[in-house]
C-alpha cells in the first residue's frame, strides 16, 4: 500500500506533463482534426503509388508503402513530440517555470516521452483504421505482435534521439528546432521509409546502416509482409534495442550538459 | 541562526552582440557584401550582477529597486536556479544553489512580471499542472488554489475560462496562486504587480503581507513602484549598472536625505529643504539617475 503510494507520487510529476498535454489537445480540438485528416490523407496519397501498376503484388505494394508511411509517422511524431518538448515550452512561455519546479529532469523528460509514445500511438492507430478501409489491405498471415514488438523496440532509440536533438531548442532558441527538422528530414532520407536502402547511393549506405528507423522498416516489413515472427526478427530487434540502451543515456547527458550550458549562458529563459 | 537568504560576492555575467556593428566589417568585404551573410559581431561581455551580497532574514520582506536591466532580475534568476552565477555563492535556508538546486527548489517560488502560463489552458488547469510538478496531492491542491485566488478575489466562475482569455491582472493573481500553492519557505516576487490596475496591486499586495504574517515566508521583491516597496518592504536594495549601491530600511535611505545635512546643499540637490525627509523616489533617482550626488553615496551602509 505504501509502496503503491509512493509510486503514485513518484509518477505524479511525470504524468502532470501527460495531463497538461491532454487538456491542450482537447482545447486544440479543431486543429487535432485538421493534422488527423492531413495524415490520412498523406498515407492514402502515398498507398495509392502502390495500387497504380501491375496489379499482381498490389497488395504488397500498398502495404509495403503504407507500412513505411505509418511506423515513420509514429516515430517521426514520437521524436517531434520530444524534441519539440524545449521549443514548446519555451513558445508558451512556461520554461523558466516547468525548469525550476522540484522534479528531476529524468521526471519530466519521461512524461514528456510517455505524451510522446500515447499520443503518436493513438494517432497512429486511428489513420491504420481509415487506411485499412480505404485499401482494404489483406493482414492474412501477417504477424503484428512480431510488428508491435519492432516498434515497442525502436520507440527507445527514437526517444534517444528526441533527447539529443531537444538540446537544440536549449542552447539555440532561433536556430534550434529548424536543426531538429533538418535532422529529422535526413533520418527520413536515409532510412528506406518509401524504398528499400539499397536504392541509396553508396555513400548514403552507411548513414541508413546508423539510422534505427531502418532497422524499424525492415522488421516491421518482415513481419506484416511476411509474417516472421519475433525470433526471426530478434538480429534487427537487438539492434534496436542496443541503439535504445545507447542513445538513451546519452541523449539525455546531451540534454543535461545542454541544460548547464543555457544556466550558465542564460539561455534558460522565455525569449531566448 | 542561518539567513533565509545569503549571497556573497554574487556575479554573473553575459556574452552579448553589441548594439552597434561595426560598419568597417561589411566595407572589407567590398563588392560582395550584399552577396554573403552580414558579418558576425563581436560578443561583448555585459556584467549583470557585480560583487552583490546581502543576508535576508527569515520571514523579511527584502525589496531590490533598480532601473531597467540594472540586474533586478538576473539576480532573482539566480536565486531561483535558473541561471549559475560566475562566482560567489547563494544559500536558501543554507542550501546552496548550484550543489543542492532540486532541495532549494522545494522551498521557493516565483512570481515573474509576465504572466508564464499556457494560455489556452484554464486558470485550474494550469493550477493543476502546478501541483502535479510539484508533486501535490490534488485534491488538497485545489482545495488551497481555490481559497488563495478567492482571498484574491478572484471569480469563481473564471476558473474553467481560458486564461488568455483573461485579463493580465487576473492572470497574475493566477500567478501568485499558483506560486503560494506550493508553500513556499522563500518567494521571489519579480515585479507582481506590474500593469495591474491600483485595487488588484493593493489586493496582491495585501496578500503578500498576510502570507508573511500568517506562514512567516520570506519574500524578495523587485519593483519599480516605489510606493509598493515602501509599503511591503522591511529593508531595500538599490540596484545599478549590477551593483548595490545602497542597502537600508526605506526610512533609512530616506533619512539619508538629510544625513548630511541640508548646509551641504545635498537636499536641494534632490528638492527637499530643512530637515524633511525626500521621497523613496528622490533618493532612487539620486543613486541612480543623471543626478546622483556623491553625497548619497558617501553616506552609505
């Protein structure tokens, strides 16, 4: 009982973030609405290259490209939602308050990362659900645990990620979160969302070999294509999973080390 | 007894481009000047806070006057660990705050001169947020924002509007609010009451006096009213250029008017004659205006 409680309050601050961000996506109700039908539609735009063509292998095609376009939604908006998390902060002009309140920063860096993970799930399921009648996509034989358990994986090294590049934001409030868009641009380039990477240049072959989002795409393609299953998948999901227990640790030494920097620049504040 | 507050030989200073570029380095670049970026200038060292210590007791209302970017607020900004200072040390409650910042965090808050909310939220979602930080139990959370904002008179019926929807005096009552829900040991007050109108400053004024009375908080304000820090203040620092340039009870940096005596001409140099004591505001603008008498100084703490 005790025990319960005191997790209660040790999660408190952590999900004070997710509630705050909940209450402005529900005052944001309009707008929610407005990004859910673009992300539909941009899905459906890039399924629909795989419907053209030869119609044996449609079926492969749309989900192949589908797939690609809804596993990078989530974890594109997953990295957004955390290395926005700065940015946004500071543009709503609770930085100096949300910094000095008396949580740790690995508090308030999981609940920024908990939103992340909620909210792109939520997003991610719904434009599935519109896609899956739009295509009519056959899953027979597919394997979506094997699925879930890629992206489960992945999400670690995508949070790793968000921590680093949430340092952007703090040390640069003009040129910051440009960076964070610029970074996110080229992990999209190199790591095979809409092509398989051997497509890719040679010199861009060894930057997707970096990129955790193609370890991502190609189990998760393994699985709901081909229906392999989480033993056959686990060379990619070790990976992942190696990359999460690296870039997690150090994104958020990145972000510390970025935090002492603006206290001692005097960056640490609403306008920059 | 240890100093709620103590900081000694507090400095902080800042790179900043300067106001004026230099015009030789787009000329050296002749031609092709309107070709490439402008030349990046040279960052200057600006120093904020210089050489600042001051004790403040337990339960004082300790008020900082300065100008514009005399250092009022880096200072503040220190003590609430938002900035680390260069050299020197600041304790709250003997608690140093670059070694033991998530202890000091615990025991102050602040309240800063622009409202810092998330505007589309309500007044008790931001409230709730608050709380949530600073890990409260919620139902006694809202219990106690409930009571502070009606002791600030503010309406009940506004507690679910949008906060930008309200205007900036009842959104600052929701800052001192949400900034008294935590209890803090020590508050940091950086200009309250800033653009509100004169009824919602005496009632956030007032406040602050009964805070003190009732919890014993210790409080460090900084304003340009000096009517305000005259009221609310048991001791007050001039700030200027980043130094203290006088530290006294307002009566006392008021008596310094005449400390030196009216023969000397030093009161007429701030318009007061005989043995009357010149205003708060006649002794600030002579330690830190264009007309600051040396005397002023000389007759310092």
């Amino acid at each position: 009982m005790i025990g319960s409680a005191r997790g209660a309050s040790e999660l408190r601050s952590s999900l004070a973030l997710v509630k705050r961000n909940l209450s402005l996506v529900r005052r944001d109700g309009g707008w929610e609405l407005v990004y859910m039908a673009y992300e539909v539609v941009n899905v459906l735009t890039i399924g629909f290259i795989g419907v053209s063509g030869n119609p044996e292998g449609a079926n492969d095609r749309v989900l192949f490209l589908v797939a690609g376009a809804l596993l990078w939604g989530f974890l594109s908006m997953l990295f957004h939602e955390v290395a926005e998390s700065v940015a946004w902060e500071r543009w709503e002009g609770t930085i100096e308050y949300s910094f000095m309140a008396p949580q740790s920063r690995v508090k308030y860096m999981a609940g920024v990362c908990m939103w992340g993970i909620c909210y792109g799930l939520v997003r991610t399921m719904l434009c599935l659900a519109a896609v899956t009648l739009a295509f009519s996509i056959s899953l027979e034989g597919a394997n979506l645990w094997a699925a879930l358990v890629t992206l489960a994986a992945s999400s670690l090294a995508f949070i790793g990620m968000g921590l680093a590049a949430a340092v952007l934001p703090l040390i640069s409030p003009e040129k910051g979160s440009p960076a964070t868009h610029i970074f996110q641009a080229l992990v999209l380039l190199v790591s095979g969302v809409y092509y398989d990477v051997s497509v890719l240049p040679a010199w861009m072959q060894p930057l997707s070999a970096l990129s955790p989002a193609t370890y991502t795409l190609r189990a998760a393609r393994a699985a709901l294509l081909d229906g392999a299953s989480v033993a056959a998948l686990s060379p990619e999901l070790v990976k992942l999973l190696v990359l999460g227990i690296v870039l997690v640790p150090l994104g958020y030494a990145v972000f510390r080390a970025g935090e002492r920097y603006a206290m001692r620049t005097g960056k640490l504040k609403r306008n920059g | 007894m240890a100093a709620a507050v103590e900081c000694v030989g507090v400095s902080k200073a800042f790179r900043e481009a300067p106001e004026e570029r230099e015009p030789s380095a787009d000329r050296r670049r002749g031609a092709l000047s309107w070709l490439v970026a402008p030349a990046i200038p040279k960052r200057v060292k600006v120093e904020a806070v210089h050489d600042v210590s001051f004790d403040v007791g337990r339960g004082e209302i300790f008020g900082i006057l300065g100008r514009n970017g005399s250092g009022k607020s880096t200072l503040v900004r220190l003590i609430a660990t938002l900035l680390t200072p260069d050299s020197g040390t600041i304790k709250v409650f003997g608690k140093d705050v670059v070694a033991d910042q998530i202890k000091v965090r615990k025991m102050i808050n602040r309240v800063s001169v622009e409202a810092a909310f998330f505007k589309r939220l309500s007044a008790s979602e931001n409230l709730e947020y608050a709380a949530g930080l600073y890990d409260l139990e919620p139902r006694e959370a809202r219990a106690r924002a409930r009571d502070i904002l009606s002791r600030l008179d503010f309406p009940a019926r506004k507690m679910n509007s949008s906060l930008e929807n309200l205007s900036r005096g009842m959104q600052q009552k929701v800052a001192v609010a949400r900034a008294l829900l935590t209890s803090p040991m020590a508050l940091l007050l950086d200009e309250p009451t800033t653009g509100l109108d004169p009824v919602s400053k005496r009632e956030v004024q007032d406040f602050v006096l009964e805070v003190r009375a009732t919890h014993d908080t210790t409080v460090i304000l900084t304003t340009h009213d000096m009517q305000e820090a005259e009221r609310l203040c048991d001791r007050i620092a001039v700030i200027d250029g980043g130094r203290f340039v006088a530290l006294d009870t307002p009566h006392g940096l008021r008596a310094r008017g005449i400390a030196r005596g009216a023969g000397e001409g030093a009161g007429e140099g701030l318009g007061v004659t005989g043995e009357e004591l010149p205003s708060l505001e006649q002794v600030f603008f002579a330690l830190t205006g264009t007309q600051t008498d040396d005397w002023l100084r000389e007759g310092g703490e």
